[in-house]
C-alpha cells in the first residue's frame, strides 16, 4: 500500500469589508476520473454594512470558465437544458427549481423568483429584483443573487514565493444591503445573501498522480493502491499574496462561523468516512438539473456516493478562523496494461533464468568434473 500526502491546492481565501460579518461556505466537489468542477457557496449573514464579498482562488482559472449557478433557478435555462439533453418533462420546471434548492440547502425550500419577491419594493430597484431569488429554509432566508457583470469582478494574482498564485473574485454587495435589514423582511427569521458558482478544477486522475508508484517491477506485482491524503484549506492568511493581505489586514479576524465540504465520487473509489456528517447515494431527483454536465455517463446516479463534512465554529473567544478538511481517498489504479508488463517481464525472467539453470547444469558442471 502506497501512501502519499497530496496538497492539491493552496488555501482559500473568503473576507468581506466588514469582518464582524458571519460567513458560511458551502464546498461541493464533483470528481470523476477524468474531469472535476468545483461549486463554491458563500452565505453572508448578521450584517449591516457588508459593500463587497472577496474569494481567492488559489488556481488560475479564466473569467469565462466560471458558471454562476443562480442559472439552475431559471426556469428558461432548465426548459432549454432539457430540450438539449433530450429530457422528458415529467414535472414541472417550477417544481426541479425546488428540487435543486432542497439539493443545495439540505432542506424544503419555499422559493420565491424576481420581480414577486414581495415587500421590498420600496427599498429595491425592479432591476435588481430581477436578479434575487428568495429562499425560505427552515429558519432562514436567503437572497440567493445572480452574478451580472455590473457587480462581479475578477483579477488574476500572479505566482509569487509566498503564494501560489490564482485569481481575486470581488462582489459589489451594497445593491442588496437592504435586503437583510428590511423591517418588510419577515421577522424570527435569520437572513442573508447568498452566491454559488462553478468553476472547473484539477481531475481526481491529475490529484491522485504520482510518478514511479510501483518500483521492484520483476519481484512486485503492478498495483496502484494508493491512499491520497486531500487537503481543502481555508483562509490560512500565509497562501494570500502579501501584498494582498497588506492591503486587506483583518482578513485574518474574519467571522466564518460554519464550513461544509461535499464530495461526489464514483463508488469505486474508497473514501474515508470516519469524519463525515452524513453518507448517500446521489439523488436523481434532485441533483438531474444540478450536476456537471458530463459528470455521469447516462442516469447511473446510483454509482455515485455523496460525502459530507461539517466544521461549526465556536462563537466565543476560542474559535479559530481557519479550517482544514483532510479528505482522504483511496483508489487501485491498477491498469490492463501494467499486467502484461508485469507478464512479459516475469515471462522474460523465467526465460533467463531456465537459460541460465542449462548453462550451470549442462556445461559448467560438467566441465568441473
């Protein structure tokens, strides 16, 4: 068994102009073998005066490789992606808009699109209100906002010695402020604003690598059973660029008061649940208008095994403001083709050997007599 410890990427990197501000990050990491995407959530909530969300990815992505899922809420997307994918509408678009909250939020959602988001006309612009989503979750509402181009920006951060480099995501949050301080809002209820997005990230095939696995090639057999150590990081202050954190000192007082991490993977792959919140098969119900696109051949949602883990921050004097996810993964990599490597050579080496056993036994030992 080969164990390898594997940093796939640098920390992350979530602030807000307000550090009082509570954060919650949602991770959700669809791995096949050949290709990943990673969905990123940010809940901001208790605030009164947040003007800008920033997120530091540390991999360099392209402005147009990043998806804002605030699309899988709109309904002529999904009547569309259905048509293209050749989809039977066997419910309602209105109703797979539900199914995909309840995914994302872990429980029923009431939701409420654009323009009818009641009592809030007074406080914001229609234009605006075309682009929020209200979601009612047990206790919560959340604005979930679409990502337009007027209040999302994006800055690629070179490679330095202190830093890995990536891009700089900022979200121009004072267009939505009065959505959490409304007095309309209803009350008893805990509010926030929420963003999700996808963005393409390095492949289980590429993160679980490593060159020269099996050595001793004619006395081993050519398994790749390796156990991979996978490390998701958060806001550990030494992966921001210096400058950066010069620039933006409270980074490191920044309130993130739960962080949840999902992982999506074909059963194949063994992963360590002794840490894990919660365990289940993919539900085609609803995830059919959520997932990657590719991410399963056909509808064999019951191949894929959903992960979770939760780490829920002390909201006194000890808590910390950086959180770590030690995912660990095990795969038997094990191809066609190193079996008849392994074959050849042992064919060869048996060859060799006989040779030599005629050799000894038929000209030496006779000649030393």
């Amino acid at each position: 068994m080969k164990k390898v410890k594997k940093y796939v990427d640098d920390s992350f990197v979530f602030w807000t102009s307000c550090p009082e501000d509570e954060l919650n990050l949602h991770f959700n990491a669809w791995y096949s073998r050949k290709k990943c995407w990673l969905d990123i959530g940010v809940r901001v909530c208790n605030t009164k005066r947040t003007e800008y969300i920033k997120i530091f990815l540390p991999f360099k992505i392209e402005r147009q490789d990043i998806e804002d899922l605030y699309s899988r809420f709109d309904v002529n997307w999904i009547e569309d992606n259905m048509v293209k994918n050749c989809k039977e509408k066997a419910i309602e678009s209105k109703q797979l808009v539900k199914n995909t909250a309840c995914a994302i939020f872990n429980s029923n959602c009431e939701i409420t699109i654009g323009e009818t988001v009641s009592g809030l006309l007074d406080n914001i612009s229609q234009n605006t209100l075309k682009n929020i989503i209200k979601i009612k979750h047990g206790q919560r509402i959340d604005y979930f906002i679409k990502l337009e181009k007027n209040i999302f920006q994006f800055e690629k951060i070179e490679k330095t010695e202190e830093s890995s480099g990536g891009v700089l995501l900022t979200v121009d949050c004072k267009p939505f402020a009065q959505l959490i301080n409304s007095e309309q809002c209803e009350e008893g209820y805990h509010k926030g604003f929420y963003i999700r997005f996808r963005v393409p990230h390095i492949s289980l095939e590429k993160s679980t690598r490593k060159k020269g696995v099996y050595s001793g090639i004619i006395t081993e057999t050519p398994s790749r059973n390796t156990i991979i150590q996978y490390m998701q990081r958060v806001n550990e202050r030494r992966a921001l660029p210096y400058k950066l954190f010069e620039k933006y000192p409270y980074i490191e007082n920044q309130y993130i008061s739960k962080a949840m991490s999902m992982l999506a993977v074909n059963n194949k792959y063994e992963i360590s649940d002794t840490e894990c919140y919660k365990i289940r098969q993919l539900e085609y119900k609803l995830h059919d208008m959520y997932i990657p696109e590719g991410f399963i051949e056909g509808r064999h949602f019951d191949e894929v095994n959903v992960y979770q883990w939760k780490i829920v921050n002390k909201n006194d004097d000890s808590r910390t403001n950086s959180f770590v996810f030690n995912i660990k993964i095990q795969r038997d990599d094990t191809k066609l083709i190193d079996w008849i490597r392994y074959s050849v050579v042992g064919l060869i080496s048996g060859a060799v050997s006989a040779f030599l056993s005629w050799i000894i036994t038929e000209l030496i030992i006779p000649l030393c007599h």
